[in-house]
C-alpha cells in the first residue's frame, strides 16, 4: 500500500497522537496503580516492543 506524500503528514500526525495518548494513559494507570518505582523500566520495555513494530507498518505505508 502507497501513501499519497500529501496524505503522509496526517498520517504521521495521526500516529504520533495515538502513541501520544498511549503512552499518557500508561502514565496515568501507572501512578494510580502504584508502580511508579519500576515505571521506567515498564515503558522502556514496552516501547522496545512497540516501536520496532509500529516503525515497521509506518516504513510498509508510506513504502520506505
């Protein structure tokens, strides 16, 4: 699938504000459950293995 260049800013946008909202969401669930202490140490585990897997769709869309 080929992303028109005009479309490939919304695109982007619309990504980055999902991510965006994930990542504020976990924020928010891991101050009220209480393991703020290990928090780091969750999202960088996560974002390990959320990114290689989102920059793998974004590189397929917009065929990079």
């Amino acid at each position: 699938m080929i992303i028109n260049p005009k479309y490939a800013g919304l695109l982007m946008g619309l990504i980055i504000s999902l991510g965006m909202s994930f990542v504020m969401s976990f924020v928010m669930v891991s101050m009220n459950v209480g393991f703020t202490a290990n928090f780091l140490n969750k999202w960088m585990h996560a974002s390990a293995v959320f990114v290689p897997i989102a920059r793998k769709y974004v590189f397929k869309l917009l065929a990079l």
